[in-house]
C-alpha cells in the first residue's frame, strides 16, 4: 500500500472518527464521572470492538450480513436496542461522580470494558466505514490480509488517540467546575441523545 494511500485513509477516518458520536459521548461523560485513569478500560474496549468490526469485514463476514437482508435488519435492530437501553438507564439511574478516595465505590473495569466494547460493536457507522472504504485503499495486488490489519489498527489508534482527548478534556472540567447537579443534568441530556441515535437508527432499519 503506497503511503499516500494510507495518509488519505488515515485523514478521512480521522475525520469520522472524532464527529460527535455514541462512543465519544460515553466517553466523555464516563471521564467527567470518574476521571481520566479509571476510563481507560472504557477508551481500550473501544477500540477492540472497532477491531472486532475491521476484522468482521476484512474476512468478508459483514459483507455477508449486508447481503442477508434478514441478518443486517437483526444486526442493526441490536443496535437500535442496545443504544436505545443505554440512553435509558442513563435518564433514569442516578450515576454518583466520584470526587474523592473512597468516598463511593468505583464502577468496576470489567463494566467500563464491556459497556463501551458493545456500543462499538452493534453501532453500524463503523462497518459501514470499513465497508465503504477497505475497496478504495486495498490493493489486490498484494497479501490483503496484511492491509487489512494495518488499515485495522489505523482507525483504532486513532480512535484511541481521539477518545484519550476527549477523556482528558472532560477531566480539565470536572476538576474545576463539576458538581453532582451539573454531572446530572450532562447524564439526562446524553441518555436523550442516546435515545436520538437509537430513533434514527430506528427509522432508517424500518
């Protein structure tokens, strides 16, 4: 893959990758309740789900869901579902921030992980992504397998890069100026934004 190839790849993901979305949302407002450190498991689950997406459609799998108008529609109504439950419980359950050592438990790893893994891998705008742009960039000329990977790993550690800002931004506000009543107001609006992504997602599976 010639360089400029690859610079015009990594340019436009860039570009999809920091456009206000699910994951950048839940992002910023997990750093904003907990701070930067403990919402790396967050930013990493992340990028592993993407890594899932790159994988699926290098190997022709999610070329075969898109195919199966039954298997795409199941696909993106799970999206629908997942995003719509998460914008929900972020209305109605109450998050406290964690300010200070011990005051209240912290919100284990293993969830940040897993929560953010599965808002990638059922979001559809990645493999959508993956689809669209894999056939301009390869070449077939050569082993695709190497390409896809390196492709892979580009929008990932971008995504990485991009999530870590937003983390560290979030935590620049949180230190001086977030209270509880702030944070919940940001929690209420994200689940209605959320709940936005999963209608429109709606609409369009419909």
């Amino acid at each position: 893959m010639a360089w400029a190839v690859w610079l015009s790849y990594a340019t436009i993901s860039a570009a999809n990758i920091v456009t206000p979305g699910p994951a950048n949302l839940n992002t910023l407002r997990r750093a904003l309740q907990l701070g930067f450190t403990p919402v790396l498991p967050t930013i990493f689950g992340n990028a592993l789900g993407l890594a899932v997406g790159g994988i699926l459609c290098a190997s022709g799998v999610a070329t075969l869901v898109m195919t199966s108008g039954l298997l795409w529609t199941l696909f993106r109504w799970l999206g629908v579902a997942y995003l719509g439950g998460l914008g929900l419980k972020l209305m109605i359950k109450r998050e406290p921030i964690i300010l200070g050592k011990g005051v209240v438990q912290r919100v284990r790893p293993q969830l940040l992980f897993r929560e953010a893994f599965f808002l990638a891998v059922t979001n559809p705008k990645a493999l959508l992504f993956y689809l669209a742009l894999f056939p301009q960039v390869l070449d077939p000329a050569r082993s695709l397998w190497p390409q896809s990977t390196m492709l892979v790993l580009t929008y990932c550690g971008l995504s990485i890069l991009s999530l870590s800002t937003y983390a560290l931004l979030a935590e620049k506000v949180r230190n001086r100026f977030l209270t509880q009543a702030r944070y919940d107001v940001f929690r209420v609006c994200s689940g209605l934004v959320l709940l936005g992504f999963a209608i429109m997602l709606a609409v369009q599976v419909s």
